[in-house]
C-alpha cells in the first residue's frame, strides 16, 4: 500500500517542516536562572541578618559614578526616519537591534514607539550610562552675549531672505497678471476680426443683387 503524500510533496506523517527547539539552549538558561535566583535568595538573607531590606528582582548593574554634567545631544534622534517604510525583521523573537522599535545602543533595550524611547533617553539611568548627571552646566556671561549675538544673526539673514523672497514674489505675480491682460486682448482681438469677416461675407451677396437690378451705390453724390 502506498504512503499518502502531503500538501508539500512529503510524506503525511512527516514533522521536520516544524519549529525544531534546542533544548540544551533552553535548559542552560533555565540553569541560570536558578543559580540567579538562588544568589538572591541568599544575597537577602544576608541583608535581613544585617538589619537591611531584600532586594526585589533581579540585581542592577555596578554603574560608575557619573563625572560629567548632562551635555546637549550633537545628533538629530531621528524619530521619523522609518515613517512609512516597511522593515524586515531580521531578529524575531529576540533581543537586539534587530526587533522592531527604537533601540539603545548603549543600555541594549528596545522600545516599541517613540514616547517610550524618548522618556528612556531622558532618563536617570541612561545619563547615568553614558557618565552624565541630571543637572546642566551653568552659563556664563560670556556664553550668553554670544548666544544672543548669534541669534540676533540668524533673525537678520532669516528676514533678509524673506523680503528677497517677497520682492521675487510680487514680481512674478506681476508678471503673470500682465500675461493675462495681453491674453484677453489678443482674444478680443480675435472676436472682432471673426466678426468683421462674418459681416463682410454676409454684405457681399447683397452688392451683387443690387447690381443686378441697376441700382448703384447708395454713397454720397458729393465729390
């Protein structure tokens, strides 16, 4: 008797188009968790015995001591870069930057819209990553005249372009209106030569009657 035959030319009860799970992968990490959970276990019995309150979850990472003041980005986040774009997810059901969202480089966390990646970089923890502290640098008087200086600047060239802009503009409009104006003329134009035509067509069957019939002109006699 012959075997059934599948949908994709194998055999019925073959499985291997199936997920396949390596076990030793999920077993290893299951071991890990239980040493970790169980160094927790024993790090909170030791803080109980010292009068402290146990840790809740797992242990945050040793980050050094911030050394720097909260510094401005140099780049743009680019938040919209991939705004209407179709993405190929290259990393699905992982960690990493290859999943689908926003993710940090430095912290290694991935986030699936904007507003949690922003709150993210602006946070305590990923300052504190890059060596900065929550608080600015204080500006001197110096650093203020120049700001303004610079600003001023930038107001002055913004509004000499405008008006070169504007002046660009209202010729162009004129132009324009001036095209129109010659346009309408020339159909005028138009109309009254086609009427001419028309009328003068419409005259000259009458002239060669009133020839016929021994009339003249009906002009003047005055010479």
């Amino acid at each position: 008797m012959a075997d059934k035959g599948g949908a994709y030319g194998t055999k019925a009860a073959d499985t291997d188009f199936r997920k396949k799970w390596d076990k030793e992968e999920y077993a290893e990490k299951a071991r890990k968790k239980d040493q970790e959970e169980k160094e927790r276990m024993q790090e909170n019995e030791e803080r109980m015995k010292q009068g402290k309150k146990p840790r809740k979850g797992r242990p945050r990472d040793d980050l050094p001591k911030p050394t720097q003041l909260m510094k401005q980005r140099d780049a743009p986040l680019e938040l919209d870069k991939n705004l209407n774009k179709t993405m190929v997810v290259q990393n699905p059901g992982g960690k990493g930057p290859g999943q689908p969202g926003f993710h940090c480089e430095t912290c290694n966390r991935t986030y699936k819209d904007s507003v949690g990646y922003l709150d993210h970089i602006n946070s305590r923890a990923h300052l504190r990553a890059l060596g900065q502290t929550t608080k600015l640098e204080r500006s001197t008087l110096e650093q203020v005249r120049t700001r303004i200086a610079f600003l001023r600047e930038k107001t002055k060239e913004a509004s000499s372009a405008k008006a070169f802009d504007f002046d660009q503009r209202l010729a162009e409009v004129k132009a324009k209106e001036l095209a129109i104006r010659a346009e309408k003329k020339a159909q005028k134009q138009a109309e009254k030569e086609r009427a001419r035509l028309e009328l003068v067509k419409d005259s000259a069957p009458n002239d060669e009657m009133a020839q016929l019939m021994g009339f003249g002109g009906f002009g003047s006699s005055k010479k």
